[in-house]
C-alpha cells in the first residue's frame, strides 16, 4: 500500500509524512514507528504485486541501446503506414493492408530482440497524435502480451494486425466527438459507441483477414462483466485477441495525453486498472499484464526516496517495486550526469532507496526520449 503520513496532527501526535509504498514488513517497521496508531494511507495508489518468480518471454538478444536505432526507424514507418491509412478510410477510398502485416512482423522482430525497447520509444513519443500512436501502441504491446502468454509468431501476427486495426472504425466518427474536450452526451456518447461496428465494416470483405481480427475490432470494447458494447458479451463470450487487445487498449489510453485529460503515470495506471479484476476483466487477464510490463513499467518517470528523479531502465520480476532507475536529475529537477542504480542490489545498504513516486512526464513538460541514449 502507498503510506502517505501518519500521526493526528496533534503536539502529541504529530503528523510525519511519508510519502512511499509499503511492501514487506520490515519496510512497515522502518517508516511507521511501533507506537504509531493511526497512518493514512491512499487506496488508490496501492501497487499490486504479480506472484512472479522468474522471468517470463524469450532472453534479451540485444540491448536497449543497441535496439533504439531500429525502434527509431519503425516508429517513422508505423506513423507514416498509420497516418496513409486513417486517412484512406476517412475519404472513403479503399484500404490497402498490404503493408500492414510487414509493419507488424517488424514490430514482432523488435520485441523478441529487446522486449522494452519498441514499447518504450512508442510511448515516449508522439504526444500530441493520439489516434496514430494509439493503433501503435495497442498493436505492440499486445504483441508483448501475447508473446508472454507462449503465442507463435504466427498467431502474434494477427493478434498485432488485431491491436493496429482495432480503432479503425473511429475514422467514420466525427471529429468534433473524438476531440470534444469536455463530457459527451448521451447522442454523442452513442456515436461513439459505434465505432467498432464501423470498424468491422470497414474491414468486412478484406481478403484473407484473420476471423479473430475481426472479432477484436468488434469486441475490444465488451467487459467481463457484460457491461461493455456494443453487444454486451459477458467473459466465455468475447475472444481470446478481443481480452487482449481490450486489456492493452485500456491501459494505453489511461497512459496517453488527450485533449481532455493529462496522462496517467504507468503505476497509477496499472492501480487504477487492479481495481477492475472480476468487474471489467478477468482477474487472470490484469495480472497477466501487470506481470508482463511490471510494477513501473520500462521508461516510467519516477521520484526516489533519496528526492532524486529518474526513469525506469529495467524491470525486476522476481523484485517488481526494486526496478533498475537511470537518474537523470537531482532532488530540485535539474539535469545531472545520468547513472543506474539497482534497487535490488542496494536493499540493505546505506545508499537503499525506493521509488517513493510514479509520475506523469507530460505533466512537467519533459520529453524523456532524449534521456534513453544517456
């Protein structure tokens, strides 16, 4: 659980913040006095922990660095496929997918070369073009999802042709509904809920389209709880690539800047989707994913306990709250010569710290791309 102080606020009860996140007893003992009674904590930051020992998916063939140039270059060639297409289907011409599943067999070769390196440049770029980036950064993680569940490469092409298409049908809905900054209503609301309809009938007659594609398209939107459309399935009712995708669109949306709202930093994200086990999904389904990305997921923005900040630079499965962190700026946000520091392999030192925070770089204007080659 996420601790944020404790005391009353009293002379004799002082209020102490802390401000970090509690794992194991001995952290309880190090942070909250023994004669403390009253400690406030917030629910809604609470981490939950994968009951993971090992590491799931394939070895690391290259590192991040090595792999950056070539993610760089799929990203250029993901936008502009991304871009062609959306606005083919806009103006109502036919739609070539004839590209599509090279694009997706590349982002399948960078993710079993380096599992964190394609995810992490999608989503620390593009801001401000949310309906290309989003179709990206579905189609990869789930990808990355479904290569930690034990898919072939054949069957995760069409589970990534199923996250790239999956929004196709948002291309029909008016502009001024996708990008409304405040709350729909309910006739507005209604046409959006149409879009994967318009998806699927976008995609209908395409030669040779996976039947689970489709599928997805249709039911990426429908819950575990039949609270979904726009079918209302219920959990036996709705594809295995539809669960994916649904579970990969969610989070990408939460981590993503709109025009209505500020992104969600990755761990809050994932606090945020945990409250969902047995309601909107699966509880096997969330966990499944929280194992994949991890506790703080690869280039996540982070505060330590030390003050300094800095980016999540690898997981730890056996540790998830004990990632690797490249500091990138002191305790007043100021640039400063970028190291790693293992959190794992600090516990029990006199240089230990813990990742006391989770944050939103957009929020303070940071573009953390530049940081990945420091």
């Amino acid at each position: 659980m996420f601790v944020v102080s404790y005391g009353l606020g009293t002379f004799a009860s002082p209020l102490v913040r802390v401000g970090a996140h509690v794992v194991t007893e001995s952290q309880i003992h190090s942070l909250v006095p023994p004669d403390v009674e009253d400690v406030l904590i917030d629910a809604c930051a609470a981490i939950p922990l994968p009951d993971v020992a090992t590491p799931v998916g394939g070895p690391v063939t290259i590192t991040m660095g090595e792999e950056l140039p070539a993610a760089r270059r799929l990203h250029s060639e993901a936008m502009d496929y991304v871009r062609h297409f959306v606005d083919d289907v806009r103006r109502g011409t036919q739609v070539d997918l004839s590209a599509a599943s090279p694009l997706v067999q590349n982002f399948i070769d960078s993710v079993f070369r380096n599992e964190t390196a394609a995810v992490t440049l999608f989503k620390l770029r593009g801001f401000d073009e949310y309906t290309y980036t989003h179709s990206i950064n579905v189609s990869i993680l789930s990808v990355l999802l479904g290569k930690h569940q034990g898919l072939d490469k054949t069957t995760l092409l069409n589970l990534g042709l199923a996250g790239l298409l999956h929004d196709v049908g948002k291309a029909k809905i008016d502009g001024d509904i996708l990008n409304k900054p405040g709350k729909l209503t309910e006739s507005e609301f209604q046409a959006m809920k149409a879009h994967p309809l318009e998806g699927f009938n976008i995609l209908k007659d395409q030669v040779g389209l996976d039947p689970e594609i489709l599928r997805a398209v249709v039911e990426h939107h429908e819950r575990y709880d039949g609270s979904g459309y726009p079918q209302g399935l219920k959990w036996t009712a709705i594809d295995r690539f539809s669960r994916i995708v649904s579970v990969v669109d969610v989070y990408d949306a939460l981590t993503s800047r709109r025009v209505y709202k500020n992104a969600m930093a990755p761990a809050k994200a994932l606090s945020l989707m945990f409250q969902m086990r047995s309601l909107q999904f699966p509880a096997d389904d969330i966990d499944n994913f929280i194992r994949c990305i991890g506790v703080f997921p690869v280039g996540s923005f982070v505060r330590l306990s030390g003050g300094e900040y800095g980016i999540v630079a690898s997981a730890n499965p056996v540790r998830p709250t004990k990632p690797e962190v490249k500091v990138i700026m002191d305790s007043s946000m100021c640039p400063r010569r970028p190291c790693i520091l293992n959190l794992a392999a600090l516990e029990g030192t006199p240089e230990a710290q813990d990742i006391a925070e989770a944050l939103s770089p957009v929020e303070h204007r940071l573009n953390l791309e530049r940081y990945l080659d420091a």
